[in-house]
C-alpha cells in the first residue's frame, strides 16, 4: 500500500469506526465529516485517541514514527483535525510525502 490519499483517508476511516463514530452511509465527502466543532463526530477525548491510533498505524503499516499532536499542528489557525479531508492533508504534510 502507497502512503497515498486515499490510504491515508482509509486509515483515518478505520480509526473512527474503532473509536465508536457514527458514520453516515453512503460516507459523504471527506470534507464534510467533521471532527471538532459543532456537528462533530468525536468527542474530545475520542479525537486525541484516533490520532494516537493513527500514528500507531503508520508506525504499523509504513515504519513511520510522527507526532500528529504537535506545536505545530496546535499553532495553526485553522485547526488541521477539523475534519477528515483536513486531517489527511495534515498528515501528508507532516510526513513529507514518503
């Protein structure tokens, strides 16, 4: 499997049916599933378990080791983990397209 987008988003889908997110089907667009913010499909708690599942996973499938909950991630403006689309771009940029 390439560290691609759409495996990147497959991981990030993975870990929100493991952390119990009610998922509508068929699944909108990326964009649209919120995780923080009104609407959103975490609870706080829950968001910082997928990311730590995440990262676990892409220690796991791709021998990566990255920190998804960094000074970088929490000085940004727009928050990278407001939703999936977001997200994935967030950890394309963090690990630096390999």
């Amino acid at each position: 499997m390439d560290l691609n987008a759409e495996a990147l988003e497959a991981i990030v889908v993975e870990g929100l049916a493991e952390e119990g997110a009610v998922l509508p089907l068929p699944l909108p667009e990326s964009s649209e599933l919120r995780l923080v913010g009104s609407l959103a499909l975490l609870k706080s708690i829950q968001l910082v378990s997928l990311l730590v599942g995440i990262e676990q996973r892409l220690h796991e499938r791709f021998g990566l080791d990255i920190s998804l909950m960094d000074e970088q991630a929490m000085s940004q403006t727009r928050s990278p983990f407001r939703n999936v689309e977001s997200l994935v771009q967030y950890i394309h940029k963090v690990t630096g397209d390999r």
